[in-house]
C-alpha cells in the first residue's frame, strides 16, 4: 500500500481555477464605427464626430504627424506581437438618436453592463457617495454628482463635454503634461482620443467624494484611446478612482490611454488604479495591451501627487505613472502591485524628476509573478541641479510563486545635485512551503493561505486605496492567482 | 481519538524515518512522546499534520473514525487537529489578530458554529491573552515576525487555547523557553486538558512533563516506540539517558 501524506489539494484548485475572468461578457449594441485603418482623414472625421473646434483638430493633426515619424518603442522587456495599426478601429460610438438627458435615456443594455460590473451608477451611487463618469468604448455615457460637485465649482465629466463647455481650460492645459509627440503610443492617442474624464477643483475646495471612472471595451477590434485630465486649482484637493474590465475576446486589444495631473500650489492629487482588464487565457491568447502614459506635475509649491496602482489584468502593460516635480516641497508618490500570472507580461514602474527644492519622492512597488509570467520594475529617479535638498526613497519587492515566472529590476538613478539623498532597497522572495503549510495548518484552505501571503505582501501599497478600492483589490489579487500553486 | 498502526513514512530522498508505529491515544489522555535526536518525533508530527515532503508507505492513521490520511493539512486541522510548530513560521505584513481571526473562523464553520464578530472575537481573545501573559501589542504585529523565541512557542499555545482542538500535537514546545516560558506555556496546556481532548507532546527533554503531568509515556527510537510507560518513565529517562535504547533499530 502506498499512500502520499497529502493529496487532494490540486484538484480542489483545479475546480476554484475554472472559475476564470469574470467580466468577459459582451454587450450586443449597435455601434456607429469608423472604418479601418488610420490616416488624416479618420483624424478629421474622429474630430467631426464630436464637434471640435478647429484647435482642437490641429492639436490632433499635427500629433498624427508626430506619430507617423515615430517607431514604436522596444526598450521594455516585453514581448509583443506585431501590431497592424491599420487594421484597427479608431472610433466606435454606441448608436443613438440624441444624447441622454437623464439616466432614463440612457440605453438599457449599457445600464446593464455597468450593473454587471457593479457600478454604482443609478441612486446606489448616493449610498456609495461615489461619482461616476462611465467611458463605454468611445463616448461617456452618464455622468452623476456633476450638480452636486457644480455647487462647489467642481468640474467632472467627459472630456467630450469639457471641449465644448470649458473649452478654455482644456486648450490651457492639454498637452501641457504629456507634449502630444512625448512617445509613440500618446502620440497615437493624442490625435485619435475619442473620449475621456475630465476634473476640475478650484482653488481651496477640497472636493467631498471619490472621483470615479471606469473604462470598459466593447467593441472588438477597437482600441480605447482615452484621455484624462484633472487639474486641481491652489490649495485644492481631490482623490480619483479609475477601475477597468474589458469583455474576453480572441484577438488582442489595444489600449493607449495618457493622463494628465496638474497640481497648482498647495494642491493634492490622489490617483488610484484597479486594471483588471482581460489578460489573455492559460495559453496567453488574447488580452489586451495596455501602453499608458501617466504623468503628474506638481506644478506649485508644496504640491502633491500621488499614484496608487493595483494592476492584475492585461496581457502586457507598459506604464510608468511618473511625477514631475517642480514647485518648492513638492511630493510626488508611487505606490504599486503589478501580478503577472499564466503568461502575462508587465514592465512597469515610474519616473520621479525633482526640479524644486525640498522636493520628496516615495517608491514602493511590489511585483508578484506566478506561471510564467514576467514582471518588470522600471524606474528612474532624477534629481536636477537646482533641485537642492531632493529626497527618495525607493523599495522594490518581488515575490515568486512557482519556478517558470521572472522578476526583474530595473533602477536608474540620476542625481545631479551632491545634497540629494537617494534610497533604494530591493528584495526577492518566494512563498515558502512553510508558510503555506502554517496557514493550512490553521484550518486556511490553500487558495486563502495563498491569498493571505499576497496580500500581506502589498499590504503597504494597499492600504494607500480608498476603502472600497482595496476591498475590491484584495478579491482581484486572489483571483489573479488562482491555478497558480498546486 | 487517534489510533496509529504499523505506520511507515520516508522523506523525499527516500530514507524510511518511520518504521512502524503502533499508537493509541484515548480521549482525554496526554502522551508524551520522547526521543534521542533524529529518532523521527518530527516525522511523526509532520506525517500527523500532513505536512508536504513525507510519504507514508504502509500502516494507517485513525483519527475519530476517519482515515486521517486521506484529509488535506487544512481538513486535519478543520476537523480538528492542532499542530504547535518546532520553528513557527513568520508571514510579513499578515497580522497576528487577522490570522487568528480567519483561522478561528474557518474551523468554527467546520463545526457548524457561526463566525464570531469582532467585538466577541476580542473578548475571547483577552481571555486567553491573559492565561498566557502576552500583550495585546503582540496580537497588531505581522505573524511571528520579530518574535523572541518564546514569545513564537507562547503564540502557538495561544493559537492552541483560541482554536480549541480534539487533537493537539506539540513538537518540541519546550525547547528554547527559559522557566518563567515554560511555566505559561504549561499552564496554557494544562488548561486545555479535558476529558474530550488529546494531547501528544513531542519533546527531548523531561522538564515540560514536570509541568504536564502525562498519562503515558512513549520512547521513539530509530522510528519504532521502542518502550511505552506511565509517567515515571520519564523520569527514568532524565537519570539513565537515551544511550539504553541506542539506536534499537
């Protein structure tokens, strides 16, 4: 007779694995689309679409042509399939007569979706004292709170909108933080966005709710080209959830988006992210490429920016939210989770570029790679010849589960003044067969042992999530890993 | 409560460790098994507790009428069986009271009782804090990480009072603990004594069983029990050494 001291475990895993991506429904709704394939003429028609004054159409243009002379960039440790950029679709709008006025216009499929996705989008949103601007496909569906956060002098909707009604605001500052021709993928956003958030917080209001987007593609074959803009005015402050799904599809899916933090004097911007975007299956097909570009500056005195980002989804990310820090004692903050699982792939981190004096920066990122998956943390920090006095502090964490994925770090440190002080501390681990084993000692099955390691791994990154936020993110990091211990 | 027959186990690079243990262990007795150094009293623990690395090659485990082996680590301990560890394990940024709370949680479902809420949760919890002596700042620290020696043992029979197992098997809980340890650990033990419930101490030494008075005592020696008597054989032991039992196997 021969018998292991354990068994069972792997089947038991087996089965919760199976439970897989949870978003990948699709929602059947007529779309208006452009045709294939990208050229000035789709530029203008983009531009058309949405009624843009002729500023505008000229910023994008002459993006375009910024992007035609570009390559793409293959500096990142990532493996991409070759992208036919002229194959894709760069506008898709949910077909429609007029624009809604309420929510009671709006089209019963898409409420749908968003209750799937759980968004507080109708009376609930109240309860959750969430504000939600919804960016389906291309065009902002609803926008709720905007009369509550209007008393205030608040700014929120899509960007759409802010073109024509504030019009002024968005031509001062587009661009201002992202240059349209800064790298390949916000050169190609730049002249082809179709929609986005945009916020405003004037000076010394500090505004009373999380602002929240989520973003979610649709349409197969479209890549989402979103753009955000938040400007918050001298001594105001504002906290930005951004969560994203996308549907399970085949073929991959592209996504370029570019954000824009501006933080005047004594202002604070907190930005969070939850990317759940679809990652591909066990054999890595499909998926989406998220190649983001998000930049902050903190642009006044004792200003302050900080990025918290939970990523779990897409089959590779490529995204560095960086801190531009000009004013006097300004702060710029980085915290983030990036799990790579099956055969994701990330390469992700951020740039910290101090030009004020005083100016402090915060790192701390933590990778998670499980199957054979590949993580990599890429980030630099610069310290500028005016920039006296300049502190960073950087921790860069690995954790490996299995024998198949990476982890990789990568940091460049520039320091161009001798008083700066510059930290950096780095560790790899793996989870242990001890741990494991003392947590299902404890009566915790496997799948909440694994969990409960991970999540007291970015514990520190976690708990710079608004509550409701890191609730969500907890569940998303043990769904990210299922399959991957056994 | 448990009954362990003919049981043979070897590790990964194919060494037999266990080479037939024959165990009965009734409800509410305390056993104390003894040891020389690599007799396989941590084998024994482990192959009890479904610990990954062991293999059992013959014989079979009855634990309450069900065949122990067939159950997973976290089914044992759900059904009720306790392992206090040699080397407890740290698990950064996990705290102590959470991981408590979710394990007291899982093997209360398993008995059919509801979760505890944390205002119940705390007041059981202050309860068992005081019979060992810890401070309640030991409960908001990660898992084990930055404990003192003793202070790991005294959190593992703190787990112990709190989870309130059938079958508690202690791997060397003494080792390593000065004698004001040893004395809170004993009374943590002895408090947990009870007519439903069994108690397997592993340990090299005697001085615990001065403390915990055993109902019987085993010796283990080159992987077989090789003598089993009341508690006086242990104090036997303390005079004549391991050195009479050799390597018997």
């Amino acid at each position: 007779m021969s018998r292991p001291a354990t068994v069972k475990n792997a089947e038991t895993l087996r089965d919760v694995a199976g439970e897989g991506y949870k978003y990948g429904f699709v929602t059947e709704i007529e779309s208006e689309s452009a045709p294939p394939g990208l050229n000035e003429d789709i530029v203008a028609f983009i531009s058309a679409k949405k009624e843009e004054p002729r500023w505008l159409l000229d910023w994008r243009l002459d993006a375009f042509r910024h992007w035609r002379q570009m390559a793409e960039p293959h500096w990142a440790k990532l493996r991409v399939a070759p992208i036919d950029y002229q194959a894709a679709t760069y506008y898709s709008a949910p077909k429609r007569q007029n624009a809604p006025k309420s929510l009671d216009e709006v089209d019963p499929e898409l409420l749908k979706t968003y209750e799937k996705l759980g968004i507080p989008l109708n009376e609930r949103a109240a309860l959750a004292g969430v504000a939600v601007d919804a960016v389906f496909d291309s065009v902002s569906v609803a926008t709720t709170f905007k009369d509550k956060l209007a008393e205030l002098g608040i700014i929120f909707c899509s960007f759409g909108e802010a073109v024509r009604e504030h019009g002024d605001l968005v031509r001062q500052y587009l661009g201002s933080v992202v240059p349209p021709g800064d790298n390949f993928f916000a050169a190609l956003n730049s002249a082809v966005f179709s929609d986005g958030s945009f916020a405003y917080v004037p000076p010394g209001v500090r505004c009373p709710m999380e602002l929240s987007t989520y973003f979610r593609i649709n349409a197969a074959k479209t890549g989402q080209f979103e753009r955000t803009l938040i400007i918050a005015d001298k001594g105001s402050y504002v906290s930005y959830l951004e969560g994203c799904t996308a549907p399970q599809r085949d073929e991959n899916q592209l996504h370029a988006a570019v954000v824009e933090l501006v933080a005047l004097e004594g202002a604070e911007i907190k930005y969070s992210t939850v990317q759940n975007w679809y990652p591909g299956d066990a054999e890595g097909k499909g998926g989406i490429y998220n190649f983001v570009t998000k930049r902050g500056a903190c642009r006044g005195a004792n200003s302050k920016i900080s990025w918290t980002q939970v990523e779990t989804g897409s089959a590779i990310t490529w995204k560095y939210p960086s801190c531009i820090l000009e004013g006097d004692n300004s702060v710029g903050e980085f915290y983030s989770v990036a799990i790579t699982n099956n055969l994701q792939q990330a390469d992700t981190g951020t740039k910290m570029i101090h030009l004020g004096r005083n100016t402090r920066s915060t790192i701390v990122s933590k990778g998670i790679s499980a199957g054979r998956g590949q993580n990599t943390y890429r980030g630099l920090v610069r310290i500028q010849p005016k920039a006296e006095n300049a502190r960073n502090y950087t921790q860069c964490d690995s954790l490996l589960i299995g024998h198949k994925c990476g982890a990789h770090t990568l940091p460049y440190i520039e320091v161009r003044n001798p008083s700066a002080r510059v930290e950096h501390e780095a560790t790899t681990s793996k989870i242990s067969d001890d741990q494991m084993f003392y947590c299902r000692q404890r009566g915790l099955t496997q799948e909440d042992a694994l969990s409960l390691i991970v999540n007291g791994f970015c514990k520190e990154v976690l708990k710079e999530l608004p509550m409701e936020f890191a609730v969500e993110a907890q569940k998303l990091l043990a769904v990210s890993l299922e399959g991957s211990v056994g | 409560m448990l009954e362990i027959r003919n049981l043979h186990a070897r590790i990964a690079d194919g060494r037999e460790i266990l080479k037939g243990i024959d165990l009965a262990v009734a409800a509410g007795e305390v056993h104390a098994i003894m040891g020389p150094n690599g007799s396989g009293k941590s084998t024994l623990a482990g192959v009890l507790s479904g610990r990954p690395g062991y293999e059992v090659t013959e014989g079979s485990v009855t634990y309450l009428g069900r065949d122990l082996l067939a159950l997973g680590p976290d089914e044992r301990a759900r059904a009720g069986v306790f392992l206090a560890f040699q080397y407890p394990v740290e698990i950064p940024g996990v705290n102590n009271m959470y991981f408590l709370r979710a394990a007291l949680n899982s093997v209360r479902r398993a008995r059919g009782e509801a979760d505890l809420d944390a205002g119940q949760f705390l007041k059981a919890v202050r309860a068992k804090l005081k019979l060992l002596e810890i401070g309640e700042d030991l409960l908001q620290r990660g898992v084990n990480v930055g404990f003192s020696g003793g202070e790991k043992k005294r959190n593992e029979i703190f787990q112990m009072a709190m989870l309130e197992p059938r079958l508690a098997i202690l791997d060397e809980t003494d080792s390593g603990l000065d004698i004001d340890a040893l004395r809170m650990v004993a009374r943590g033990i002895n408090a947990l004594r009870g007519p439903e419930r069994s108690i397997v101490m592993i340990t090299h030494y005697q001085r615990l069983l001065e403390h915990v008075v055993p109902d019987r005592v085993h010796v283990l020696s080159g992987g077989r029990i090789v003598k089993s008597g009341g508690k006086e054989l242990a104090l036997e032991l303390e005079l004549t050494g391991y050195g009479a039992y050799g390597d018997a196997a």
